[in-house]
C-alpha cells in the first residue's frame, strides 16, 4: 500500500471505535457473518480453516492497514473462515456500508486493494504448484520466501528475522509439524537458516529461492 493510499485509509477508518485484542483472540468464527470490517493499526490477523485433524491451515495473514473481511463486505458470501490474532493487535471496528462507500468515493484506494488481491492470489496460485508438484521441502521453502517477503525483518547484512515457529510454518504450508521440523533440520545443517525460540533467521533467501526452482 502507497504511504498516500495508505494514510488516506488510516484517516478515513481511525474516526469508528477502537478495539485492542490480546495474541489469540478469535474476532470472527467460521459460518458467522460479521456485521462490520476491521481496520489494522497495528498486529497481525490470521484468516484460517480447521482440517479434519483438528489443525489449523491457514489461508491469509493481514497485517497493519488491511482491512477485511471484504469478501463478504462485497459480496455478502457466506463466512467459512476463522479470524483471530497472530499478535496483540489494534483494530477499528468499520460499518461494511460506510466502507464500500469509501471504497466507491476513491478509486485510488480500490486499485490498491486489487492489486494487493492479485498479489495474494499469486502467493496462493504458487502454494497450488507446490502442492501439486513439489516435494515437502518445496512447499516449506516457498513459505519461508514468502515470510521473510511479507513479514521477515531484513538485517544490514542481508538476513531476515521471522517472528515465526515450526507450528507456523505447518500451518501455512499444509505439512505436518514433524516434517517441518526433519526439512528444518536440514536447512540448518546446510546453515541457511538459524533457530531459537520464537524466532527463525533465514542468512541467504537467495539460497532459499534458488533451491525451491530446482525443487519444481
């Protein structure tokens, strides 16, 4: 989002009431319509379904100045999703009517959101190739390019930090939590990444994104 764009979405949005949520709090559950969009000031938002195994697979993360949910803001399509914080978060709790009337009154920010749209159906159309034809760690190579792109704070000598967890990266990618950690595993021996705690540091996504062309 363009800081124009985005400072006209923040001033237009920061006027409705304001909410903070604590890491974990679910805003909206699947099969419930919501009656208003959410506005991020700060924090992150995960968009997820449950599988049959009673996991999470995630299928969007939000971040500050998102809003959503504008599927069913504009189509009022049927909530299948689960929504809930990825970290403590700021929101702005918006009218969907007011919203699309925004939307409908600045053309520059409805070309913003499209283009953020197309940008995550791409995310979503290469997880689709990976799913199909790669190997497990193809697809979890994707998903750390992807983090370190959308989220990853990159350092002066070029590495990224990941506010992320193997439990993460299982969700994202599909794979189950002990494949993630044996391919971890192995990106670690080859040092193209380093694990703590809470947090992943990928040295080279160069590495990351060369191997995963070769995994295809």
């Amino acid at each position: 989002m363009s800081s124009e764009v985005s400072a006209k979405v923040h001033e237009q949005f920061s006027q409705y009431p304001n909410r903070q949520y604590p890491k974990g709090q679910i805003l909206v559950f699947a099969d419930e319509n919501p009656e208003h969009i959410f506005y991020i000031v700060s924090g992150r938002v995960r968009k997820y379904d449950v599988s049959y195994r009673g996991e999470e697979v995630i299928v969007n993360i939000f971040k500050e100045h998102s809003f959503f949910p504008m599927s069913w803001a504009i189509n009022k399509s049927k909530n299948r999703y689960f929504y809930k914080t990825e970290t403590d978060t700021e929101l702005h709790i918006v009218p969907a009517d007011d919203a699309l009337q925004f939307l409908k009154e600045n053309p520059d920010v409805m070309l913003d959101l499209l283009s953020r749209l197309y940008s995550g159906m791409e995310g979503l159309f290469g997880r689709m190739v990976h799913l199909m034809s790669g190997s497990a760690r193809s697809r979890l190579l994707y998903e750390l390019i992807i983090e370190c792109r959308r989220f990853g704070k990159q350092q002066q000598d070029g590495s990224y930090i990941l506010a992320a967890t193997e439990v993460d990266l299982a969700a994202r990618s599909g794979l189950s939590r002990e494949t993630i950690s044996r391919e971890m595993r192995t990106l670690k021996e080859k040092r193209w990444l380093a694990i703590s705690k809470n947090s992943i540091t990928v040295s080279d996504i160069t590495k990351l994104e060369a191997a995963v062309g070769s995994e295809v």
